[in-house]
C-alpha cells in the first residue's frame, strides 16, 4: 500500500470519528446543560449564527419531550 492509500483511510477514519462524537453530543448533556444551550440559541444574538448546533439541541428537546421529559419548557 502506498502513501496514497494510508493518508486516505486515515482521512477516511477521522471524518467518521469526527461525525460519530458530533452526532452524541446532545445525548450526553444534562437536562441542565441542554436547556441552557436551548435558550442561548432561542434568545441571544451570538449564537444565531451556528444554526446545526442549535438546531441539534432543538431535536434532542422533542427527543426529551416525546419521552415526557420537559428538559427544554
């Protein structure tokens, strides 16, 4: 295997670490935590430009609604 081939699976290998951490992140807060980022993204101007996070912390709230966890009301 040449170069070529290493530095691709170990690109390859980063991106899908990278998304797998990225995808969990809003599971692993506290009801505390996610309501917090929740209400920065809802109220404050600075945080309106990262749309994916808050739009993360918005779908694990309806994941903790649906299971009659109000974490984010």
């Amino acid at each position: 295997m040449g170069y070529k081939h290493i530095f691709a699976v170990f690109t390859l290998v980063m991106l899908l670490s990278a998304c797998e951490k990225k995808a969990s992140i809003t599971t692993d807060l506290s009801n505390l935590e996610l309501r917090t980022q929740w209400r920065q993204c809802l109220y404050d101007s600075a945080t309106k430009g990262d749309t994916k996070a808050c739009q993360q912390y918005q779908e694990e709230c309806k994941k903790r609604q649906d299971t009659d966890n109000f974490a984010c009301y």
